[in-house]
C-alpha cells in the first residue's frame, strides 16, 4: 500500500504546524569541584534566550 502524500498548500500547513524542538545541556560545576549537567526540551526559537539567561 502506497501512503498518501500530500502536495502544494496543504502540505507546508502541516510542516509549519509541527513543533521544532530542540534539547538543550547546560553543564553547573558545584562547591567541590564536580559538574552537574541539567537537560531541557524546549522550542528551537527559544534556545539562545535559555542560554543567556543561564550561563555563567
């Protein structure tokens, strides 16, 4: 059975409806020395903001 593909204006609705998601790792290195990694799942557009407000 061939899957049903779809073309032309209905087609790019539905890859613009799809989420981009993006995981992000920010790395911590805490009182004696070790790193702690933290994962998050977020929007890709939303990425350098999360990155900015948390280095350092």
């Amino acid at each position: 059975m061939a899957k049903k593909q779809a073309f032309g204006e209905e087609a790019q609705a539905l890859k613009q409806s799809q989420r981009k998601m993006a995981k992000v790792v920010i790395s911590t290195i805490n009182d004696r020395g070790k790193y702690a990694y933290r994962e998050t799942m977020m929007d890709q557009d939303d990425v350098k903001d999360f990155i900015q407000k948390n280095k350092g």
